[in-house]
C-alpha cells in the first residue's frame, strides 16, 4: 500500500511541476500605435473599374482592403495587419500567405486632410475621405 501511495504522490508532484513551468512560457507582443499618423483610422475610398474599393489602415496594426460588394481585394483576406516605415514611406503587409496576384509592399506618395495616394508596385490608386 505505502508504493501505491508514493507513486500516486509522485504523479502529482511531476504533474505540479509541468503545470507550473508552462506559465513561463507566456510572451508579451509588443503593442503597435500609429495613431500619430495622418492616414490611419480613416475608411479610404476609391472609384475602380467595376467598383468601389476601401482601405483602411488602423492605429494598431490593422488592416483591411475590401471592394464595395464585400469582395477582398487584391488578396487582403490574407493578411492580418501592417507595419509601416515612416523614414521610407514604406507600408508592409503582414500576410499568413502570399499569391502572384497579391501586392504586399505600399508607398504612400501623398497624404493629405482629403487624399491619399498610394503606389501599388508602379499603379497609383487615389483614395479619398
């Protein structure tokens, strides 16, 4: 009976301990804020060719690209948020997969309080308040 009882104890003391140590493991993701940039946080709209389409970039990392019948576009669907370089103007998407189709490097060429002007590998799009 006493070698039953100690391996009883012995399980859960080794179950104790693995629990304990998977706390650890615990990361903290840094927190992203472009809130002081003029082009976040403002639903950006543009007349296409067979649609309206609409970008917005949020203050914390967010993005979304989609045209006016709910469609994504150009593959946004596929990535969860940006990063932006504001020495180079540089947006990058941060996408869980790429397509030949999909455009994940954006340079703003001008911001401004009604504008935005986008460049799409060489296609500029003009988006508007």
């Amino acid at each position: 009976m006493k070698k039953y009882f100690s391996l009883v104890a012995l399980v859960l003391v080794c179950a104790i301990l693995f629990i304990g140590c998977d706390g650890n493991k615990k990361t903290k993701v840094p927190s992203i804020d472009y809130s002081k940039y003029s082009f976040v946080n403002i639903s950006w709209t543009r007349d296409a060719e067979h649609d309206t389409e609409t970008i917005r970039f949020g203050e914390d990392g967010s993005f979304t690209y989609y045209c006016g019948c709910g469609n994504p576009v150009n593959d946004s669907d596929l990535c969860d948020g940006y990063t932006y370089d504001d020495a180079t103007k540089t947006i990058t998407l941060d996408c869980i997969e790429t397509t030949d189709e999909m455009i994940t490097i954006i340079k703003i060429i001008k911001c401004d309080e009604n504008s935005l002007h986008l460049d799409f590998e060489g296609e500029i799009r003009i988006f508007e308040k």
